[in-house]
C-alpha cells in the first residue's frame, strides 16, 4: 500500500476551494429523474447527459473529481475520448461508485445493510485499469422507533471498513458515506447521538481493518433535525453541531470531510457548508459531495431542450463554483 500517493489523492480531492461532484446515480434513479422531466432514459441519454456534466468549462474551478456510475466510467465522449481520461485532461479526478446498494438487513425489520464485496477486489483493479483514482461505498441508517439498531450501524461500519482496505490496497482512495437519512421528525439531538455513535464505530472498524486515515476521504451528513420534527434549526446551530459532533466522532487525522447534500436545497447545502468553515477550527478540509443541488439547474435546463447544452454547463459550473466558494468561507447568498 502506498500511503503516500493515497494522501496525496485525497489531499486533491479536498484542495482548498474545491469539492467532489456526485453522478454516480443507478439507472433506477436517473430514470426518475429523467422521467420526472419527460426525458427518455436509455444508455445514449445517460451518456449524452453525463457528457454534459464531464466537459463542462470552467467546473474544475470548484470541483476537484466526479462520482461516476460504472456505465459512465467506460463510456467516452462524442470524439472518442474516454470519459476518465477527458476528466484527467480538464484538472480533475474520476471516481467510481463499486457498492451494489442497501438491501434489507435480515431481523432488522425497517434497516439496511449494503452489499458489494464479494468480487470487489477484482472489480477494483479493473477500475483502476481504467482510470479511477478514487471509490465511493454508500450506507443507509435510519432513525426511527428503536432504530438504529447496534446490528445496523455495525453491519454498515464492518463492511465499509472491508471495501476501504480493499480500495487502499489497489491504491484507490475509498470515499466512506454512512448516510443518516433525513427523513422522519427526529430532533437534532437524536442526530448528534446517532451521527457521533456511526462515526465512532466506523472508524474503530477502520482502525481494525488497517485502512490508513489520511489516504480516506469521509462523506457523511450534516447533523440536522428530520424534515418533519416540528423544530428546525436555523443556519449557526446546524453548523455549530456539525463541527462539534464531527470533532467527538471523527479522528484528526482523516484526509478530508465531504458532505452529502440528501435532500437539502440547492442554496441550504451551499450556505451551511460556508457557515461552518467561516466558523473554522477544525483540523481536516471541510468540503462537499454534492449530486442532485450541483446538477438539479443544469438538468432542468437540458431537459427542457437538449441543444442547450452551454448554457446548462454555465449552470453546473456556476453551482460548483459556489460550492467551491463555500468550501473556503468565502460564498454569499448575494451570488445567487
């Protein structure tokens, strides 16, 4: 294992001002997106469309790589050229999503666990023949009645600790994600516990896998209420919690912190990420992973006609950029 090349990886993934762009959806989910918007969804859609993401100019101003889906990374643009090594030519990094999805935790009614390790190793290698420099491996916990269980967030956290040795051991840089789903009327304080507990134990199981911390890129949530608990936080506490909870959960010497935008608003995700690195403090980069409030401006622009493909790209570039903004405390909701 080179820890030096995996830290060099992840300090470019967080370089100052910039984040990662997620377009990493399953055919499931673009078709609801696609279909959403009347478009149809089959390969040369998707690829027409991730094309769109890929070279747009002016992106890699704010945004360091992109989460790609295992189609998009063996696709390749209209000249022929590869789409990872058209990501390398424009100053940015391609990543690959390599877990197979959550799935029904057995005797834990209501829970997920996610799947994809077996073949990782060799799916892994292949990747890196085609040029990722990265990994991303996603899990779900939800908040409920008497959830999460242990099981649930010690299922999650093993298996992310076995796909991260896996990707450091073929020199890929794993992105860790165990989600907190926003959703339910869970106060903030029941998040800070479950955020912290996840944390704790993902990188207790890190630690015992023997995955190398500064060559890892953690992406997670903010601590925030559910969507549907009667108190919302305003915009100092979601920050303030955040850094907290992270700086009792997460060790200092991690590669990065990225956060996942699940379901904020396009200018929510942007604003708080900015608040909390104008509160700084801490000692790893905090930056972003953003997918639907990066993209969800030039989708729209795109699908209401396809030629528009400069002025969608103006938009994705323009969302990156102020996310990138953000990323250093430097963004103003007066942009917008």
């Amino acid at each position: 294992m080179d820890i030096a090349a995996l830290t060099e990886t992840a300090k470019a993934m967080v370089a100052p001002g910039k984040g990662i762009l997620a377009i990493d959806e399953s055919h499931g989910t673009c078709k609801k997106r696609f279909d959403a918007l009347g478009v149809e969804c089959n390969e040369e859609s998707r690829r027409t469309y991730r094309q769109l993401l890929i070279t747009a100019d002016g992106l890699n101003e704010g945004v360091s790589g992109l989460i790609l889906f295992d189609e998009t990374l063996r696709q390749k643009t209209d000249d022929g050229t590869a789409f990872p090594a058209e990501l390398a030519k424009r100053g940015m990094l391609p990543g690959i999503k390599v877990d197979m999805g959550a799935k029904d935790l057995a005797l834990h009614a209501g829970e997920k666990v996610t799947e994809g390790l077996t073949g990782l190793r060799e799916r892994l290698a292949e990747y890196k023949e085609l040029g990722a420099k990265f990994a991303k491996w996603r899990a779900v916990i939800t908040i409920g009645d008497n959830m999460p269980t242990d099981a649930c967030i010690m299922g999650n956290a093993h298996g992310l600790a076995r796909y991260a040795a896996l990707c450091q051991e073929a020199g890929i840089v794993p992105m860790v994600e165990p989600e907190i789903i926003l959703e339910g009327d869970h106060t903030m304080e029941i998040c800070y516990e479950v955020s912290v507990k996840t944390w704790k134990m993902l990188f207790a199981q890190l630690a015992q896998q023997g995955v190398a911390p500064e060559g890892t890129i953690l992406k997670t949530s903010m601590i925030l209420p559910g969507k549907a608990c009667p108190q919302q936080a305003d915009l100092d506490t979601i920050a303030n919690k955040t850094i907290e909870g992270l700086k009792e959960g997460v060790p200092d010497n991690i590669g990065g912190i990225v956060f996942l935008s699940g379901g904020q608003g396009d200018v929510e995700a942007t604003e708080r990420l900015n608040r909390m690195n104008q509160i700084g403090g801490f000692p790893w980069a905090l930056s972003f992973s953003y997918g639907r409030s990066i993209q969800r401006p030039a989708l729209k622009i795109w699908s209401d006609n396809q030629e528009n493909v400069k002025e969608a790209q103006a938009a994705l570039a323009k969302r990156g950029k102020f996310n990138g903004l953000a990323a250093l405390g430097k963004y103003s909701t007066d942009m917008e």
